[in-house]
C-alpha cells in the first residue's frame, strides 16, 4: 500500500476540475481527503462528457474524485460553517477554487483559517490568480487555451487556431496544485509554519508553453507561431511533425533530414540538407510528406525502423488501450463503483517503490461519509438529527 502521506488530512472545498484532479494526487498517496460539497453535489457530479454515467455518476466525477471521503454541507447555514472550522481546527491543508473571496465571505478564507489553525497550509486554485485585472473573470481551460496563445500555436497556418483536444490546462494545473502543496507540506514538517500556495490556469497555461516562449521571447521573433504545414510547432525544424500516409498517419521525430531522404528515396532535388533544416523546413517537410503519403504506415514503419529514425503511429483510442507497454504499465485501472457497477479510471501516473497507489475509494456518492466524518468531529446521534432538520447537511449517500 501507498501511504506517504498518511496522517495527512486534506479538507477539500473543489468543484469542476484542475482543484478535484490535484487533490486526487494526495488522496492516492494516502492523505484522508474529506470532499466538501453542497447538498445538491458539486458541479462534477451534474456534467460530464460524452452525456455518459455509469450508474449514475458522471465521467467529471469518476476523473477526479477517487479515494476522498465525501460530506454534504450547505455553507450558507452557519451550522455547516461551524461544522467546517471544526474540520479546519483538524486538517494539515485546506484546498479550494471557488473564485477569489468567495471562501473569505463565509469566514472560511486564509485569515480566517489562520486563526483557528495557525499551520495550515491553504492551496487556492483559481482561473487568473488571486488578485488582477482578470480576477472575476470566469476561468475555465479552453477560454485559458485561447488567451494564452496555447490554442494558436496548436493551429495551423491553413486553417488558424485549434484548441487541444483535452483539458489540458487544468491537467497540466492540477499537477503544479499538488506540486505546491506537496513543497509546502515538507516546509511544514521541517519548520511547522503554515503557507498559502495559489496556482492558476492562466500561469499553468503558460509553464506548459515554457519551452515555446522562451524561444519566443530571445533573440529574432516570428512573424506567425502556428504550425508550419506538417511540422508540428512553429519552433520546430523539419521533419519534427505528424505526416499522412496511405492509411493512417505517422510521426517523425528529431533526427538528420539526410537519413530520412535516403531512407525515403527522395530525388536529389528535394533533398534539404540538416544546417537547412529549420530555414528551409517548409520545403522539406512538402517532400517528405509527398514521399510518405503513397506509402502505407507498416511500410514507412519497416523504413524508419531499419535506419534508426525516431517514429511513432499516430494511434486512435482503441489503439492505445490495447497497446501492450500500456498494458504493462497498468495505465487504466478496472474498479467496483461505489454504485456497484465497474469503472476503467486512469492510473496515478507514478510510482513509489516499484508499486502503484491503489484506489482504495472509488469517486464516492454524495454524502457518502458524512455522518462518519461528524462522529469523528464529536457530534452524536441527537445532534446529528439536528443537523440533518436544520438543512446544515445534506442526507447520507444521495445519488446525483
């Protein structure tokens, strides 16, 4: 079992998706993640894509909710809001990412955390950061995709921006959240002050395209930071890119332009010599897909694999499940729901000690623990009726 973070306790006050996602990461090392959520179920429970659930829950919830116990709370009655200082006065972390204020309006922001726990570690994720021009603006990945530049350098010159194809801000968000909380956490343990970590899609977004705006920003600046033809970034040299073949597509990664048009056969006149490669990529990177367009994928697979070339299928989904190092990797995981049906959930993606953190909570129903989690807090079966009467919490286990 992994459990480098038991005794950990995170009170988690997330919704939608980078903030769930991050607070996942803990929970799987073994942090006691208590979800905190409205009556009615965060927004996870209510959206997913593709319209699908299974038994009931929604794909937003089954992404990120593993292994976190889950307690309804109706934050607008003061009864829950005591009830949540009570689980601050008891937690190593506070995580949230409502926008900026809304926790502080209930008495449940960092200074007031402070007070009743002087060393908690308070993680606030929001769209632009916790102060700015942008502060109320709505954020969400692909409004972030746009601002960023992330969605015009996925584009092409032909046809112009595209965003990416998944949520790729708030993944990449989620994963900076726990990094952060993480650092702050062995802080803690070495000094035993407390600290306030903020990440936000907007920074997130762009730590993602650090490698492109450092390019950017030195030295002589494009005129256009789309894709270039096949060439998969505008940074890039050729052949670095996706090109089609016969029947599907396959991509080429770095190496010498030189190889790859012998390997190809290409006539003398189309060959472009690698110190060329970035200058004069456009016309290499049209022989090479002209060459490569009347070749099968095996076929340009069988090429490329005898010289050494640096290549990949471009897979499907159906591709990747049954790929065998993916199989090994044990990179999707086949559970019992807590509705009783089974769920396939992405894998954390580490390893400790050779062994994967295993999920001992499936994404929970609403509710799930919420007289567990107030036993422990003290309360006991009478006032634990008044709660329930008064509306400060919401019934065990409703299904949304």
């Amino acid at each position: 079992m992994v459990d480098l973070l038991r005794g950990i306790r995170v009170l988690s006050f997330n919704h939608f998706l980078m903030g769930p996602v991050g607070v996942q990461f803990l929970a799987d090392l073994g942090a006691d993640v208590i979800a905190v959520e409205p009556p009615d179920g965060a927004f996870q429970r209510k959206w997913g894509g593709a319209d699908k659930r299974v038994d009931g829950q929604s794909m937003l919830l089954l992404t990120g909710n593993r292994n976190k116990r889950s307690i309804a709370l109706d934050l607008k009655n003061p009864e829950a809001v005591a009830i949540a200082k009570r689980l601050i006065a008891t937690s190593d972390v506070i995580t949230e990412n409502f926008r900026p204020g809304v926790l502080d309006k209930l008495g449940l922001g960092y200074e007031d955390a402070k007070k009743i726990n002087p060393q908690i570690i308070y993680a606030a994720a929001s769209g632009y950061g916790p102060d700015g021009p942008y502060v109320n603006r709505p954020g969400q990945d692909l409004l972030i995709q746009a601002l960023s530049g992330l969605a015009m350098i996925t584009g092409n010159r032909e046809h112009g921006p595209r965003a990416v194809g998944v949520s790729a801000v708030d993944h990449h968000g989620a994963a900076l959240f726990a990094a952060g909380i993480l650092a702050a956490l062995v802080r803690k343990a070495r000094t035993g002050q407390g600290c306030r970590v903020d990440v936000s899609l907007l920074s997130a977004a762009l730590d993602l395209q650090m490698e492109s705006f450092t390019c950017y920003l030195n030295g002589q600046r494009p005129d256009d930071v789309r894709q270039p033809g096949p060439v998969a970034g505008w940074y890039y040299g050729a052949p670095y890119g996706i090109y089609a073949t016969r029947d599907g597509h396959i991509a080429i990664s770095l190496g010498s332009l030189d190889v790859l048009s012998e390997a190809l056969g290409l006539p003398a006149d189309q060959r472009i010599p690698d110190k060329e490669a970035y200058r004069r990529r456009d016309e290499a990177s049209a022989a090479i897909a002209a060459n490569v367009g009347k070749r099968t994928t095996a076929e340009c697979i069988g090429l490329f694999e005898a010289r050494g070339i640096w290549h990949a299928a471009v897979n499907d989904y159906a591709d990747v499940v049954a790929d065998p190092q993916i199989v090994h990797n044990r990179n999707f995981q086949v559970v019992t729901g807590a509705t009783g049906a089974p769920i396939t959930l992405v894998s954390h993606p580490v390893r400790y000690d050779g062994e994967l953190p295993e999920v001992r909570l499936p994404p929970q129903k609403l509710g799930a623990q919420t007289e567990e989690i107030l036993k422990e807090l003290g309360y006991d079966a009478r006032q634990l009726k008044g709660l329930y009467e008064a509306g400060a919490v919401g019934a065990a286990a409703s299904h949304h």
